[in-house]
C-alpha cells in the first residue's frame, strides 16, 4: 500500500543565541497505513524536534512531508487546521500545559471543537464513545486530570488525540514517566487501538525495549540523521550500524547472559559544532581514517534494511 506518511530529506534548524543547530538533517521515512515505525536514539539527537515538525509544530527548513498523499510541507496557515486532523501528537505528560480546572469530558472535546465537528450532542456522544475505548469510566468526562494516574492520565491523552479519526498519531515517549506494569497496559491499549482502527504510530523512545515491544520496523537516529532502518527482526538481531549496537549492548540483559561493559563511551558531541565525516566516528570503537572525513550516506544493506556506514556491507 502507499504510505500514509512520507517524508523527504527533511531538515530542521534553530537559531540560538550560541548559534545555529542543525536539528534534523536529511531525514527521509515512509510510514504504512496501520504500521508502527519506532523511532530511537540518545536525548537530544532530533527525534522529538522530528516529531513536532510532523505534525507541524515547528516549521523545517526543507524537505517535504506527505501526509495521505497531501503535501503539507507548507500549507497556509488557515489550511492548517485540515493537515492537522489527520496527524496528531501524545506526549509524555499530556497535560503538563493545559489549564487543570478543563474537565477530561472538555479536554477531549476540544480538538472536535475546534474543527467544528458535530453538534454539542454528538460531541459529548464522542467523548463517552472514546472513553470507552481508552478503557475510562463514562464519569470521567466531569472529573479533571489531576484526579487520575499517570496511566490514566495518558489513556485521556490518547482519547484526545484519537477524537479526530487521524490517520498517524506521533507518540513522544508515551509510557516514559509510568511504571513497567502501567507501561504494559498502555502498550497493550495502543495496540489494540491499532488493530480497531488501522491508524498509523511513529512511536518516539529512548527506551529499546519497548520499542522492540511495539515495532513493526524502526529508524536509529543519531545528531539529527537517521543511521539505521530495518525491520524490527533484523534491527535487534542483526544491527549493521555500530551505534545501533552499542545501544543494543547497554540494554541490561533479562536472560541472564553475560552483560558486555557499556561501550557508548563519552557524551553526544555538541549540536552547534558536529564532528565532521561520521558524526559517530568520536565514540564509535571501529572507527577508521576515512570516518573523520567523509560522511557514509544511508545506503541499502539488505532487504528494507538499510545504515549509514563505511563499514556496514551488503
Ligand atoms: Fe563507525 Fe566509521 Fe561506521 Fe561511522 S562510518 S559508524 S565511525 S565505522
Ligand atoms: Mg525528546
């Protein structure tokens, strides 16, 4: 099937007062309708920033983003609102920014408000109907945010981003700040979800478990390019780009093997002054003469699999 979103060497920057960072460089996937695409890598190297401009909270700098065959690259600002339905954002703490005196009945709602959708009466029939989905009692809707868990509170996020039938929905780090038993259960929902409703994830974690957990294929970015894409199969049992196994080596083991050292030695070089030719070549253990001057393009290296290094082969 074609994808339901696409998108083309994207680039994202920021000007700050220390200068110009190069947010997201080049980046370039397709997601299926339906598909969940993971999206990993250390704080810092672009993932969010990619997400936010998605969904068209940030504006890029060039590139393209397809979204169900539209290109809503640059849509005028009063289109906008017609791109956004189709693609929606959770993030960690839904409700981090929202006045907490909404009720969970209103927040959900809101986003049918603002598009003009239905009638009073078949906006709160919406919200009764999302509710149950996300597995919420219908009594929820007059009660406020802060009277629920932190699960609770990403179910009601869910709801409110699901309450316009999108076709993607860009998940940042959504079970982050639960507990592995919580984490579980929304996993478990999200998927389901899924099944129902053949909706499309780009599922943003630091975390490789649980990506591994909810992966169809996933994207390893690193200093805002993406290094590695591959099936989920292949990315955790065959990686080919040495980050991509060394943060494969720091995941501690369940099974009782041994726990090879941590190999990421040293922090993420500065987003203002990247290192020249592989951007991973300052903490990368293989690294050879030609990695500090020439920078590997994202090359096939097997079937959908494909990395960004000298050495990856074929
Ligand atoms: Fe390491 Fe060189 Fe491959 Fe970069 S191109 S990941 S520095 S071997
Ligand atoms: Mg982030």
């Amino acid at each position: 099937p074609d994808p339901v979103l696409q998108v083309e060497d994207l680039s994202i920057r920021f000007q700050t007062g220390r200068g110009t960072v190069q947010a997201v460089s080049g980046v370039s996937l397709a997601i299926a309708p339906g598909e969940t695409l993971g999206l990993v890598g250390e704080s810092g190297c672009g993932k969010s920033t990619l997400g936010r401009a998605i969904v068209r909270l940030i504006e890029p700098a060039g590139g393209r983003i397809h979204l169900a065959g539209q290109d809503i690259t640059h849509v005028p600002r009063h289109r906008l609102r017609t791109a956004r339905r189709k693609v929606q954002m959770v993030f960690q703490d839904p409700f981090a920014s929202l006045d907490p005196r909404w009720t969970v009945g209103e927040l959900i709602a809101e986003p049918l408000h603002i598009h003009a959708v239905g009638t009073r009466e078949e906006r709160r029939a919406r919200v009764r109907e999302l509710l149950h989905k996300v597995g919420l009692p219908q009594d929820a809707a007059e009660r406020t945010p802060h009277q629920f868990s932190g699960g609770q509170r990403q179910r009601i996020g869910i709801a409110r981003a699901l309450a316009l039938d999108p076709e993607v929905v860009v998940l940042d780090e959504p079970v982050s700040a639960l507990d592995l038993s919580v984490q579980a259960q929304i996993l478990n929902l999200l998927s389901d979800l899924q099944q129902a409703l053949g909706v499309a994830f780009l599922f943003i974690s630091h975390d490789l478990s649980v990506v591994e957990y909810v992966s169809d294929r996933v994207a390893v970015m690193y200093l805002g390019r993406i290094v590695e894409l591959a099936d989920r199969e292949t990315l955790f049992r065959a990686p080919a780009h040495p980050y991509t196994r060394a943060l494969l080596d720091a995941v501690p083991r369940t099974d009782g093997g041994p726990h090879r050292a941590a190999p990421l030695a040293g922090d993420l070089p500065s987003p203002y002054a990247p290192p020249p030719g592989c951007a991973f070549h300052t903490r990368c253990p293989m690294a050879v003469a030609a990695c500090r001057t020439d920078r590997p393009q994202l090359r096939a290296v097997g079937p959908g699999h494909s990395a960004a290094c000298h050495l990856a082969m074929e």
